[in-house]
C-alpha cells in the first residue's frame, strides 16, 4: 500500500550518478551522505555508491558516522563538523575518522584516543579562503605541531588533508585555483614537518564535474549522487535525479466562483471549478513560500496550488470538468522532469532558494520507498 505522502528513492539513479562524477573527475569518489543522505536515506545511499564504486562515505557529524556503522557501512567514513560535546572516543572505536578543524579540536581527539588506549584516524581541514571551517591560518603552525607530535607518539594516524572551495559552481573563478595552490602550499607544510597525509582533496560535486584539473586523490560528490546538477547554466551532465515524491489525492470538491481558499482566501475561484486536497504541507516539507505559485502532475496534466500551503494540506484546482481526477489517485509534487512534471529545482526557484534545501527539507510523514539496483 502507498503512503498518503511517498518519496520514491530510485537507487539505480544513484549507481549511476556515481559513475558519472568517477568518469568526469578521473578520481576516487566519496559518497556525502550527511544531512540523512540529503533527504533519501544515509544508509541506503551508501551502500548503494559503494558497491557502485565509491571508495569512502562522508558525513557532517560524528553522530552521523555512527549511524553509518550501526547500518552496517564498514567502508572508510569521515566527519568533520564538530563541537564541544562531539564524542570522539566512539569515533575512534568505531574507526570513523574525525577531521579537525583547530588545534583545540585536534588536542581533544589526542586526549580521546589516550583515554581509549587507542590510535585515531585524523584527518585536518585547511581553511583555504572559504572562511567557514577549516584550520585558520594563524592557528595553522600550532596544528602542524601538534599533529607532528601526537603523529610521533601514535595518538594519532594522519590519513587526510582536505580543503572546501567558495567558487566551485562558478567553475572559472579565479579563487577556485587559488585555493588549489593554497592547499598544495599546506599540504608542503605537512611534508616538512615529517608527515604524509594518504588523501588530498579539494573538489565538491561541482568541482568534480567541471574542474579535473583540480588537485586532489579523490572528489566528495554529495548533490551530484543524488542527480541534482550544482551547476544548472551548464547542464546536467547526465545526472538522474533519484528522489520522486508524491501525495494521495485525498478530498475533491466543488467550489462555487467567488469562493476563497485556505487561510486568508489568498485565492478566489473566478468561475464554478473543482479542488483536489493532497493531505501535505509545510511539515513535510512543502514550503509555505510556494503558495499560489506551483504546480502538481497527475497523469500526464499540470495543475496549480491554489491558496495557501498549511501545515498538512494543500488544495490544487482541477478546472471545471475535474481532470478525470479521482481521489485516491496520486499527484507527483516533483520529480526527474522526464515526462512534464515539476522538479526540485523548479520548486527552489519559486521560493529563490538550492534544489540542495528542497531535497533535505523532505521530511515529516514522508514515507520512503526504495528502487532497488537489482529490481526489474
């Protein structure tokens, strides 16, 4: 039985998704599955980009990581986004390598892993102009140092040095290759001091895509797994969006013209016509922003949102004749876009906002449904 409110998670889109970011690239893929694999699934999602060819799994948060190893994913993962309540002693039980983005950070996985009786994986971020995380460039001797020491003692194994780019989707910006040489003179830094870190990389979906030239051992594809270009002006680059969700029509109506509908009657009928409630709203991550503005599919048809998008429901007009449609027939609120219906991206520019928020903000009663790579 369907969910009155469904997301459909293709994972053969996914697969493929990954061979095209190894095939554009030319490197190693890491599959970024934070933010609950942005909407479709972390633990699906990984598996799926793993045995498709990703080599290790990226997560924002520790707690993320550990969710990762609980579903089974034993392949390399690596967090690094952290805070003072971050638990880096399970991180370093379980092998999740934790990339620091200070000295202070650094010295608390060092004291983690002396406590655990146990070497961790690091790896270190190096804020190379982004100016969000990463080491800070006067902080930057006092981390080499540090890491050099608690290297030499074993508290820690340097596996990673990576940075984040400001411009990967504008793919020509001239910051894109300062960065690249920033990192590279870090990465000099590190070699001075004794060490060797096992993987440099730099380049997000975007770079991954449009910029091979960009050093690195392997790219972090996060948007582009899941099929959504970062770089709309150029394309899709062959990218299958994975996620389709639908609602079940669930009230149809009579509406007399002069009528309003929804809160504050944003919209009047201007003739006799037919509504369709679709038992979804803002809770599941339909933004309130698009009230009066988009539209659903339903066998082949467009039709719009008309009034305000509440909480748990919206209302779309059928027209006069009712469209044929039926309660109980399912509308396609977004889509891959193949056959005419709405997208993701569609969406993000009626509120002026990333596909990227449309995607995670999917939440609430959403069921997730899955297509499997070895289903028929």
């Amino acid at each position: 039985m369907a969910a009155a409110v469904e997301a459909t998670i293709d994972l053969r889109a996914i697969a493929h998704n990954v061979g095209v970011v190894r095939e554009r690239s030319g490197a190693d893929v890491m599959a970024v599955v934070k933010a609950d694999g942005y909407g479709h699934g972390a633990v699906p999602v990984a598996r799926t980009a793993l045995a498709a060819g990703a080599v290790e799994v990226g997560v924002a948060t520790i707690a993320e990581a550990l969710a990762l190893r609980q579903g089974g994913i034993a392949a390399p993962v690596v967090a690094w986004l952290h805070t003072s309540q971050s638990d880096f002693a399970a991180a370093i039980r379980t092998g999740v390598e934790v990339v620091v983005s200070s000295p202070r950070q650094l010295a608390a996985v060092v004291a983690a892993a002396r406590a655990v009786g146990r070497s961790a994986e690091v790896g270190v971020k190096v804020d190379t102009g982004l100016n969000r995380g990463g080491v800070a460039p006067d902080e930057w001797p006092t981390t080499v140092d540090l890491l050099a020491r608690s290297t030499a003692e074993r508290s820690v194994t340097l596996r990673t040095m990576m940075s984040h780019l400001a411009w990967a989707d504008e793919p020509g910006h001239p910051g894109n290759d300062e960065q690249a040489r920033c990192l590279g003179d870090r990465e000099q830094d590190l070699r001075r001091a004794g060490l060797r870190p096992q993987r440099v990389h730099l380049a997000n979906s975007a770079a991954a895509l449009t910029r091979r030239d960009l050093p690195g051992d392997l790219v972090r594809a996060g948007i582009a797994i899941y099929g959504r270009t970062p770089v709309p002006a150029l394309g899709d680059f062959d990218l299958i969006p994975a996620m389709t969700l639908t609602a079940e029509i669930s009230l149809i109506k009579n509406v007399l013209a002069g009528q309003g509908i929804s809160y504050g009657h944003t919209w009047t009928a201007p003739r006799d016509t037919v509504v369709a409630l679709l038992p979804c709203g803002y809770a599941d991550g339909v933004p309130r922003l698009l009230s009066n503005q988009f539209e659903v599919w339903i066998d082949g048809r467009r039709y719009p949102n008309v009034g305000r998008v509440c909480m748990d429901q919206f209302a779309i007009e059928l027209g006069p004749d009712g469209g044929g449609v039926t309660e109980g027939d399912r509308a396609v609120l977004f889509g891959a876009g193949a056959h005419g219906e709405p997208t993701a991206l569609d969406w993000a520019r009626l509120c002026g906002t990333i596909d990227y928020e449309i995607l995670t903000g999917v939440r609430g009663r959403r069921v997730r449904r899955y297509l499997d790579v070895l289903a028929d």
